[in-house]
C-alpha cells in the first residue's frame, strides 16, 4: 500500500471514530434534534442526562423503532416540570400527550413514585387513539414489591378494562381481549409490556415473551384516557416506582427484545 494511501485511510477513520464519538457521547456539541427539542422544553441541564436521552433517541432511531412509538416518557430530572414531557412531542399540551399528574408523587433522579391510590399520572392518550391490532404499551418498574395493583391502563370497571399490572395474585391483565391470571413474577423491577398485534397479544417481561393469548385481539375500546400509576376506578395501583413508559405499536418477539435491550442501556447510563 502507497504511503499516501495508508494516510488517507487512517485519516478517513479518525474522522468516523470523531464524528460517532461526538454523536454519542457529546451532546452539547452535536445532539439529535428531537433530543435537542426534549431537553429544552424539560429544563435537563446534566450532561449525563443529555447524553443519555441523545443516545436512546439515536439507538431508537437506528434499529427503526423510533416511529413505532407515538409517546414515550422518559421520567428524567427529578422534578414534576422535568418528568411529565413526552419525547415524541415535547409540547405543553394534551394533545401532545403531556403527563399530567395528581396528588403528591415522589419524584428523584431514578423515576416517579405513585405511593398511594391518590397518586397518578394522566397521559391524555385514550385507548381509541390506538389500533386495536397494532399496538403495545410498557412500564419500567424499579420497585421490589409483591403489591396487588394496576401501574398503567384505562379502566377496571367498564368492559374492555385495558388495564395492566405487573404483579396481581387475584385479578387480571386484560388487554385488548388479552387475559391473564394470578401474575404473581418472583420480580417486580424492570420492563414489562404488552404488545397487540393482527393474531395474538403478549405479554413481555424484560423482552421475554412470557404470557401470549394465543388468538387475535378483540376490536373494543373503554375510551377512557391511558393512566401511569393506577388505573380509573381500581382498588389499588401498584405503588411501583416508574423509571419509563411508552404507547405505542405492536411489536415483534424480536423488536420487543430489542427494544428492552436499548430501555436497559438506558436506564444503566443514569445508575438507576
């Protein structure tokens, strides 16, 4: 090789290596628009913090799951003005689906806590926004606990529920016709989901397919609002610390791994 085209070669891959460091790991210098546009309206000033959603978004982006998600709420920076924006669309609005909250949660750098039933978040995004066939839901949970209680859905008293627990010994997931019983996980903590899709709806915990239905999902809705911490009309939320949420689209055994996989990453670049 000519001494001119070794140069060359090695100053192509410094620039590459440069220009995906930048990309990653310095979000002051070169963040993703959509990122940029997040972290404004939610005040984040942190590097860390900045850098970790600049690279969720980059990742979501790069494995094509970006658009299969029509809210995701990070749960970053520790104060109710910080958690309740939607990264999709981080306008102040219902109609971009902004969190609002009630009662008094306990907001800190690892997440929002809904410690009692008075305790909620209101995303504004009602199950009939969704497609009956085409659609998931998910909460990471950072909580140890074996609490009977809803962390996210509609409804528990009005037929079709969409109603969603990580962990009930008594009652059900009900989700689009989905049913399931005495969900009782050895652990609460992590990412949990349900995925709607045209033959089956499932339940994933930490990106494993653990509970399916085995038949195509049913085309009712409550047209009640999507809640965080409880749902409308329960006996009792899951008084589970929420460190992500996202509504979205069906998702594949595959993208729903994948998509744990980045939650992760995620999660584990701001220690919680």
């Amino acid at each position: 090789m000519k001494p001119v085209t070794h140069l060359l070669i090695i100053a192509f891959v410094c620039v590459m290596v440069s220009a995906c460091q930048k990309r990653f790991l310095n979000p002051d210098g070169n963040l993703d628009g959509d990122a940029q546009n997040f972290i404004n309206a939610a005040g984040i000033t942190d590097v860390v913090q900045k850098t970790a959603i600049n690279t969720f978004i980059i990742q979501l982006k790069d494995s094509l799951l970006w658009d299969k998600f029509r809210a995701i709420y990070p749960m970053i920076g520790g104060t109710q003005q910080s958690v309740k924006w939607n990264l999709k669309d981080p306008r102040d609005l219902d109609a971009a689906f902004r969190l609002t909250l009630y009662g008094t949660p306990t907001y800190s750098s690892t997440g929002v806590l809904f410690p009692t039933n008075a305790d909620y978040a209101d995303t504004h995004f009602y199950d009939s926004l969704l497609t009956y066939n085409d659609n998931s839901i998910s909460y990471y949970s950072l909580t140890q606990n074996t609490v009977d209680g809803y962390d996210m859905g509609c409804i528990d008293y009005a037929y079709p529920f969409n109603e969603f627990t990580i962990y009930f010994s008594r009652d059900i997931t009900e989700w689009f016709g989905y049913k399931s019983f005495a969900l009782t996980p050895s652990s609460t903590r992590g990412l949990f989901m349900l995925s709607s899709t045209t033959n089956d709806v499932k339940r994933y915990e930490n990106g494993v397919n653990t509970n399916s239905n085995g038949s195509a999902p049913s085309a009712t809705f409550t047209n009640e609002p999507i809640l965080l911490g409880i749902v409308a009309e329960a006996v009792s939320g899951g008084h589970r610390e929420c460190a992500l949420a996202t509504i979205g689209s069906g998702l594949t055994d595959s993208q729903a791994r994948a998509f744990y996989i980045m939650a992760q990453a995620y999660e584990s670049s701001l220690g919680r």
